[in-house]
C-alpha cells in the first residue's frame, strides 16, 4: 500500500492529500530514511511523521485497504520518541 494510502487509512493523517504534502515536505520518513508518497509500506516498517516540533513514530504491524475508526490503531504500534532524527 503507499505510504500517503496507509497515512489515511490509519488515521495517522486526516487526509490523503495532507499525507502526500507532508511527504513532498520531507516531513515524513520510514526506516530512518526520508520516503515519497509512493513508497510501499510493509509490515515491520517504522515510519516517523513530524508535526511541527513533535516526533510521532510508529512500527506497522498490519496493511488493511479499508478498516473502521475503531480498528485503525490496530494498524501501528506507537514506539517512544527517539528525539530530532528528521
């Protein structure tokens, strides 16, 4: 699934749109490297999203093409704030 995709489905990004912006922006990257929209999220990846001076990081443990507002934190595990690695 691309990144932007799993961003949205997740709702670790309101939208999809904000999710490529925040990517084009260098504001987001997954396994220490900084990634596109387009990168192709896999289980184990740890993708890491800056949102002004907060650091979130999260470890995928599931890819799902459509999942309820319940379920969505099921996707990722939030990992302890590792500080200013972007």
């Amino acid at each position: 699934m691309r990144l932007d995709k799993y961003l949205k489905v997740s709702r670790l990004i309101k939208r999809r749109t904000v999710a490529g912006e925040a990517c084009a922006g260098g504001r987001v990257s997954v396994n220490g490297r900084r990634a596109k929209a387009s990168y192709d999220v896999k289980i184990g990846d740890v993708i890491e999203i800056r949102f002004g001076e907060r650091l979130l990081s999260v470890e995928v443990l599931s890819v799902a093409e459509h999942v309820g507002k319940n379920e969505a934190p099921a996707l990722y595990r939030e990992q302890s704030s590792k500080g200013n690695s972007l």
